[in-house]
C-alpha cells in the first residue's frame, strides 16, 4: 500500500496519469486521491477458490483496459497479477504488464506460474537485489525482463528535527542522558524482535542509560510484553503502539535497529529513520543490508543471532560521536540513492523498457 502511494504521488506530480485499482470501500482509495490519484474501486480480491469473484475482477480489469486504454499495467502483488495478466490475455494482451516483488517468499516453480510470468508479463522490478537473486535463476522468470529498485522516501518529510525530537522524548519520558535504541516494525516473529530483547538483556548492565523504545503493533504484542518483564528489561522498554505520527516518534531515536529474520526487502522504516540522520544496526537477512553500509552507515549483523547483535548496539550506545558521524552519512546515503524522486525516474526507465519489449513480443506473435 505504501510503495503504490508513495509512487503515485510522486508520478502525478510529474504530470503523469496514474490510477490505483482497488476493492470497494479500500483505505487505500482515499489515500490515492490524496496523492493526486485516481481510483478504480471496482475489484473484490478476494482469497481463496471463488470463481464469481475473480471472474467479476476479471471483467473489471478488461472494463477499466476498453475504457481508459492504459500503457502500463503494475501489479504489486499475487492477486492483482493473476487477475490482471489474465484479463489482460483473454483481450489479445494490448497492455504492457509489469510486476513488482517485494518480498523473499518462494514463488512455486509450476505450469501456471511459468504462463503468468513468462507469457502474460512483461517486465519485474524486484524491489532490491535479494529478490532479484531469488527469482532470476529460477526457471518461472527471465532474468533479462527484471530489474532492481529499491524503494524511497521523501528526506524533505523525514530529516533531523530538534524541536520534534524533544517533543517525543518527552512523551516516552526520555531525558538527555538516554541513549535511546528504536525499532518500528511490526510486532511479528520476522522482524526479530526476540532477538533485539536479547541483546538489550545482554548490555543493559553495562549501560544504565539505554533506553529501548519499540513503534508497531502485531500478534506478538502480549508475548514481547511478557518476554520483556521474563528478561528483566521491562523497565527499560516502551511499546508504544501503532502510531500516525511515527516520522516524529523516530525523532527520540538515537540509533534505529531492523533485526528482521524473515520477509524483509526493501525497508520504508529503515530509509525514513536513516532520513532523519539515524544510524542503523540490521541484520543481513533480505534487502537491508543494500541500503545499510557495514561499519558506515551502521552495522550489519548476521540474522537470527545475539551476540554480534549486542556488541554493535552497544559500540553505538557508548559513542556519541560515532553515533553522530554514522548518522550523517545515513542522511547523505538517502540523498544519493534513495528518494521518491528516484524511485520514479527508475520505474518510469522501466515502464519505457517494459513497453520496449512488449511491443517486440507483439510483433514476433503476429
């Protein structure tokens, strides 16, 4: 949801037209208004074996392809690729499709899947070089029709602001003399949270003033909560929930932490933190450890463990001057290679590419 707002918006501020297909009644309807979008809300999508439904969305998408005579088709996940690579078939294919893949699942290597990515698509961005490894050897995709872009955000929106940084550390109670260690991340077993307990647990006698404050809600909220008191860290971890002001919340970091173990491509939390001149410990499960640069931009440890965990969280509690420098080059980092701005100069280059080979396809079946 976020990447196809994000880009819209950034894509209609070019001058584009761009329309976001969605269920009936979706959140995300109104937030593609918001960003200039317009909406298509005729689509069920719903799970499962029922034949009316994906039927009915069948017809919506060759409804909305007769009607509006779109260039690009970008679909962004399973069930929107299915139902518009096959509407978009069943016409005689007069539209370009594209998909993006965001995130590490196996995709099965079957007859159907070979169609739907082989014959009824025409371009993949992979939304950081981890994907791309993981497809483009595999026999259901062409490694020659994909690409890698990593998502961006807006340094304009996120940037270092002491006057909101003191407002959040007051919230959460923090003084001056915390060091103050954040993750925002949903409360689930893949983003590794167990871990990130029990690296603090490992420190937290060697510094008193570490304070570790967790953005987020998920299934994993009662048993973190528990696991927290179990530990003895209760006292220093604050859960603050699901927030809608979280780009202020991230200002009473000190440092940002994304020890995910599963599922993790190319983070928004991570590259919006590091915006606001965060340094970044991560572990080196997915994409992140693309955007993180070991030892410059923060450190990256090997997933799914403690100890390295621990020691890089604590060279970074101890040194604010390290803290400082790391933080700046995050910043720097997010200028060079990972706004909005190119993430749509990128897609469109892969729109221009996906249209490119299309039109070649076309002609070699006729």
């Amino acid at each position: 949801m976020r990447y196809v707002v994000e880009l819209s918006r950034v894509l209609v501020a070019r001058g584009h037209r761009v329309t976001v297909g969605c269920k009936r009644g979706s959140v995300i309807a109104d937030m593609a208004r918001d960003a200039g979008a317009e909406v298509f809300d005729r689509f069920c999508f719903r799970g499962g074996v029922r034949p009316a439904a994906w039927w009915g969305d069948i017809r919506a998408v060759q409804e909305f392809i007769r009607a509006e005579r779109p260039d690009v088709l970008h679909a962004n996940g399973s069930q929107d690729h299915w139902v518009s690579a096959l509407g978009n078939r069943l016409l005689g294919r007069p539209v370009c499709v594209v998909r993006s893949r965001h995130n590490t699942y196996a995709v099965g290597e079957n007859w159907a899947n070979r169609k739907l990515n082989l014959a009824w698509t025409d371009y993949q961005i992979a939304v950081c070089k981890a994907v791309f490894d993981l497809r483009a050897g595999r026999p259901v995709f062409d490694a020659s029709r994909m690409c890698v872009i990593h998502n961006g955000v807006d340094p304009r929106r996120f940037f270092p602001d002491a006057v909101a940084r003191t407002r959040a550390r007051k919230e959460f109670g923090y003084d001056d003399a915390h060091v103050v260690i954040g993750i925002a991340a949903r409360l689930t077993e893949a983003k590794g949270h167990r871990f990130l307990f029990e690296a603090a647990a490992q420190i937290k006698n060697q510094f008193p003033n570490m304070r570790l404050l967790v953005l987020g809600q998920g299934d994993l909220e009662a048993h973190l909560n528990q696991r927290a008191r179990d530990m003895g860290i209760n006292d220093i971890v604050r859960f603050a929930g699901f927030r809608t002001d979280i780009g202020d919340c991230m200002q009473a970091f000190d440092l940002g932490v994304q020890p995910s173990i599963e599922c993790e491509a190319s983070s928004f939390s991570v590259m919006e933190q590091m915006a606001t001149g965060k340094p970044i410990v991560t572990s080196d499960h997915g994409g992140t450890k693309e955007i993180v640069r070991d030892g410059v931009d923060g450190y990256v440890v090997p997933q799914g463990t403690v100890g390295p965990l621990a020691e890089a969280l604590g060279r970074l509690v101890a040194d604010a001057t390290l803290r400082q420098t790391m933080g700046e080059s995050t910043r720097a980092r997010v200028y060079d290679e990972f706004t909005l701005e190119l993430l749509a100069e990128r897609t469109l280059d892969a729109y221009r590419r996906a249209m490119e080979l299309h039109a070649a396809r076309t002609r070699n079946a006729t």
